[in-house]
C-alpha cells in the first residue's frame, strides 16, 4: 500500500477509534448523590461539542491527506483570503464556545448561591487529613482564628466566643450526613491550600487559607463515598483521604450525639494533662525517695 494510502487510514481510525473507545470504556462517572445533575449535563454538553469537532476535523483531515494528494499533473493554488469561509467558521467557533461556557456559568451561579436559612457544616483541610464541625443547638458556629490553633484545639476557635462551646468536633476523617438535607459546606485550610472534592456529589471547591470557600448541595442517596484532595497539597497528598457516610436523619443524629462538643474536648484535653502532670510528679517523688 503506498504512502498516501497510510496516513489517510490511519487518521480515519482515530477518528473512528476515539468513538468506539468511549462507547466502550469502562470509565463512566460513578453514578450521581447530590442534586447536582445539572454539573453532570454541563460535562455532557462539553463532551459532545469537543468530541465532534475533534472526530469531525480528524476526519476531514484523512479526507484532505488522501483527496489532494501528490500528482505530477497538479499544482497547489495559493489562496490567502477567503471571506465566506472565514465568516462559517467565526461563526461556529463563537457558538461551539458560547455552547461550553454558558451552561457552566449558569450552574457555577447555582452552586454558590446558597438556598437562605440551610443548615452548615464546615469542613477543615491540614496536611494531610479531614476534620469537621457542627455549629451545635445554637446554629452558629464559634468564631476562629490562627492564633487559637494549638494540639487541644487544632479548630483554632475562638476560647471566649460562647457560641463556639456548643460546636459539634468530628476530629475523624469519616463525616456523616442525614439523607436529604440540603447542607451549605464552608470549606477551610489551616495550611496550605487543599481541595475538597467528593466524586459522587460532583462538588469540589478549594480551600484556602485564610479564606472560607463554600457551595452547598443536597444528598440523593444513601451510601458511603470517598473524599478525596484534589490539590497536590504537599508529599503525603496521596494519603489526604476520608470518607462520607449518607444515612436516615435517624441514624445520623445517633452519630452526632457521639461527637464531643467543643466545651467537651477542652475538658478531656485539661484532664489528660492533669493526669500527665500528677504522673510525671509521682514519678519525681518515686525517683527522688531512691
Ligand atoms: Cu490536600
């Protein structure tokens, strides 16, 4: 088979290799948790315009590479301007980028602005795992500050803010979420940046420090789904994982009532340190009687 031939085939099994391969493919998003269809349909919408045009301009390529091929009898015509064509493809250019622009930015304006008066929960990166936090019978979560992080109370809130000594602490990787509720998710870092990403919910964000990022979302269904950084935040990026556990509002407040309040973990802190202080003072007196 001659060159011409080749080229021609080969680009024409791209094109028809690409579509078969996505048929084919085993890699389909995992199905959907939260009310985020409309993100779903966004990627859809994208995917088409993409995977037409690519299929379409690979194959007109082979069409091109086969039909002026080299023939001694013909010459190439230089053809610099062309107005008609021009205006076609401005004109489809403009509308394949309106096609994959629009739709996003419709959903984007959803998916930050938060339906008035949902319930917050807040969702704290470090390197490298997850903690959150309840605002507690109060509804309003304590305020926090750098300043305030320390080893009895890496949340960093506020001592003196009595709203924050209700604050429900998940100090765990593992978050749980009654079915149904819709949550507005504050999402923050106490070091580098990170990105809260859970595949089912469509949702992601990143966290910033310094900065409270946030969207919101509503659960679909029950089950427990991987939550994962999706910003190379440091070496032990690979390991920054937790998990979400969707279940009825029931069994969700049996798991909330487990979780110690702020007010709480101060005092367990004070008394593992008491019991510290009175073990390293019995050993002095133990050691100083030898
Ligand atoms: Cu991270």
């Amino acid at each position: 088979m001659s060159n011409r031939w080749t080229v021609a085939i080969m680009l024409f099994l791209v094109g028809i290799g690409s579509v078969v391969f996505h048929i084919l493919s085993p890699w389909w998003a995992t199905p959907i948790a939260s009310n985020w269809s409309y993100i779903d349909i966004t990627i859809d919408i994208t995917f088409w315009i993409t995977g037409t045009v690519f299929v379409a301009i690979i194959l007109f390529m082979g069409y091109c590479v086969f039909k002026y091929r080299y023939r001694a009898d013909r010459r190439a015509v230089y053809e610099p301007e062309n107005k008609k064509l021009e205006w076609w493809l401005t004109i489809l250019t403009t509308l394949g980028v309106i096609g994959m622009l629009a739709p996003g930015l419709y959903v984007w304006n959803q998916f930050v602005e938060v339906p008035k008066g949902i319930a917050e929960v807040e969702v704290v990166g470090k390197q490298w795992a997850w903690t959150y936090r309840f605002p507690g019978k109060d509804g309003k979560f304590g305020k926090t500050e750098a300043k305030f992080i320390n080893e009895d109370n890496t949340f960093g809130i506020n001592p003196k803010d009595p709203a924050g000594k209700d604050d429900i602490l998940v100090d765990d990787t593992e978050l749980h979420l009654p079915l149904g509720k819709p949550y507005k998710f504050l999402l923050r870092s106490t070091d580098v940046l990170h990105d809260f990403y859970v595949p089912q919910f469509r949702a992601k964000m990143d966290m910033v420090p310094g900065t409270v990022t946030y969207f919101w979302l509503k659960t679909i269904r029950t089950g427990t789904f991987d939550v994962l950084c999706a910003e190379l935040c440091g070496v032990g990026h690979h390991t920054m994982r937790g998990e979400v556990v969707v279940e009825s509002p029931k069994a969700f407040e049996a798991w909330l009532k487990e979780q110690p309040t702020f007010a709480q973990s101060l005092k367990d802190a004070r008394k593992r340190k008491d019991k510290k202080t009175e073990s390293l003072a019995a050993q002095a007196k133990r050691n100083s009687g030898r």
